[in-house]
C-alpha cells in the first residue's frame, strides 16, 4: 500500500468515527480536595433555621456559610447523629459517621468530568436498597435558589421527606420552596448507582430523576477496598440540565449512600463552589 493510500484510509477512518468522543483526563495528574460527607440525622432545613435548637441559624441568616462554621468537623458531627447521641431517632448499628472522600474536576471546554474517590467504610446495616450497595449523587446550582450558596442541598431538605420521622406522605421526594425548572430555581441532580445505573435529573418542586440529557456517562468501580466513581457531563443538554460556562461558579454538593441505603439515610457534604476554568472550593480546569 502506497502512504498516500494509506493516508487517505486513515482520513476516512476518523472522519467516519466522527467527532473525538469525551474522554477523562489523566486523574493522577488533577489536584483533589478531600471533602468528608457525614451522617446528618434528622438535620432538614426546618431544624437548621428555626434557631431554637441549631446554634447556626442566626449567623446563616447573616450570610455565614454552613461550611464556614462546619467544613473542618464534620466527622466529629457525623459521629454524634450516627451513634444516636443527637437528632437520629434510628440510629443504624455500627454505621459509620463519617467518610472523607477525594473530589477531582477537570473540563475540556465541552464536557465536565468529576471524579470521587474513598475508602469502603465497614457496613452490615439493614438492606433497604437490595440492588445497590453504593449510590453516588451530586447536586449543582446556578445561583438562583436563595440560600443555596450557604447551605448547599440543605435548600432541599426537608422535614415532610420521605423516610424522615414527621412525613406524612411516602411519595414526597425532596423539593425546592418555590422550585420551577422555569425560574432557574432548582438543582441539576446526577447519580451514579453501584448495579450499573446512571440517573440524569433535578429537584425542583419536587425530585425527578429522569429527563437530563447532559449526562454522558456515570462509571464506578471498586479496586480493593477502595470506590471511584466518574462523570462525564456535558457542559449543556436539556431539562433540568443547568448550562455550564467557562469563568463560572456554582453551587455543589454530593451524597453517599453507603451500605445499601435509602432515602435520608446518606452521607452528605455541605455546600461547596465549583468553579469551571476559575478558582472555587473546587475547580475544573483544563488539564
Ligand atoms: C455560625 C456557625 C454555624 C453555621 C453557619 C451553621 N452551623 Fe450548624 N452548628 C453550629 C453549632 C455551634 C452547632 C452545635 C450546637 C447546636 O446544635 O446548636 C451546630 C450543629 C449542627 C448540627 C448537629 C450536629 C452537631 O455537631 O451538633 C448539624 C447537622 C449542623 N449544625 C448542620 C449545619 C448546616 C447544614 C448548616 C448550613 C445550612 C449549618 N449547620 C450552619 C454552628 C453553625
């Protein structure tokens, strides 16, 4: 075969391919921040702000963010809901409170991928999620749901949730006071679960896990006793999808359900910044 023949097959041959697919950075050389997810209990926005039983209520009217007070204690707090010494009536036996997790993000003007890595903490709770030992989710925000830049998901957590003590409704999912995908007011929801399930979706007057189009790919695995999980999520794609932008900031959270777990029984981090090509709590820079 003559090299221009040989040229001309491999012209075809990527043109026939199509646009280069997304494809994850090299994680080894992308900085992580360690942000540790904890037990929250009973801990709804209703319990947060009423200022007669949280010593924060006060000072987050005031603008301080639930990281501000928190960020460097969460484990401590953890401890205390998930042994049932504070605000957890079902204490799970032997549940861990806490689970420091690595958090990376990167993006290639188009896409942006995140990547969270921890350690199996020991479980043997109740199976409530037969089909899934671990479900990971994270949350954005584009600055439009008022508190979300304090409090993270807290914006939608609630006391009338299912599976928490005072729900009336087993249907009620979380949700947003106000939310409407319309007004921007609602939360981008992405989950990856551990049987091989990836959820595109958003809360908003109330949780839909379905209907996103920006979410390429959800993949996890467990190497030894250690989990990694990675999205890759177009900058923009449909419903629910909040439309991402280079010198961007939003807002961030995640969870963990650990253990086969349901409902309010996860991990969860506070509220954290993620910012696209900018600093933030977290950035996505090119690599
Ligand atoms: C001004 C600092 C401050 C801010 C802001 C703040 N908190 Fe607190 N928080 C406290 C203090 C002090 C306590 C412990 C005493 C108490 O329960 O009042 C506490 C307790 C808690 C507890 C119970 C566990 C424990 O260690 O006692 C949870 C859960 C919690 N905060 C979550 C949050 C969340 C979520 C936010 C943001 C929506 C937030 N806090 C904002 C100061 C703060």
């Amino acid at each position: 075969m003559s090299k221009l023949h040989a040229l001309i097959l491999t012209a075809t041959a990527s043109l026939l391919a199509g646009p280069t697919l997304a494809a994850p950075p090299d994680w080894g050389k992308v900085p992580a921040k360690e942000v540790t997810v904890f037990y929250p209990g009973v801990s709804p926005l209703e319990w947060i702000t009423k200022g007669t039983e949280h010593g924060g209520a006060r000072a987050l009217r005031k603008g301080e963010s639930c990281a501000g007070c928190h960020h460097e204690e969460t484990a401590d707090m953890g401890k205390k809901m998930a042994s049932g010494q504070k605000i957890e009536p079902k204490p799970i036996k032997g549940k861990m409170g806490f689970i420091p997790v690595k958090v990376q993000a990167a993006n290639d003007g188009a896409n942006l991928y995140m990547r969270f890595s921890w350690k199996q903490p020991p479980g043997g709770g109740e199976k409530m999620d037969k089909d899934n030992q671990v479900k990971l989710a994270f949350m954005l925000e584009d600055n439009k749901v008022p508190g979300a830049n304090l409090s993270g998901c807290w914006e939608t957590c609630h006391a009338d949730a299912r599976t928490m003590p005072d729900a009336k409704d087993d249907k009620k999912t979380k949700y947003v006071k106000d939310g409407a995908l319309a007004s921007g007011k609602y939360y981008d929801l992405m989950q990856w679960t551990s049987k091989g399930g990836k959820f595109d979706g958003y809360v908003a007057d109330k949780r839909v896990m379905e209907g996103g189009k920006a979410l390429l790919e959800a993949k996890g695995e467990k190497k030894g006793d250690e989990w990694a999980v990675v999205f890759t999520r177009k900058f923009s794609g449909g419903d629910g999808d909040i439309a991402l932008a280079s010198g961007k900031t939003y807002n961030f959270g995640f969870a963990i359900h650990d253990d086969y777990t349901i409902g309010r029984f996860h991990h969860v981090s506070l509220g954290y910044t993620l910012g696209i090509d900018t600093d933030a709590d977290i950035s996505a820079k090119k690599p």
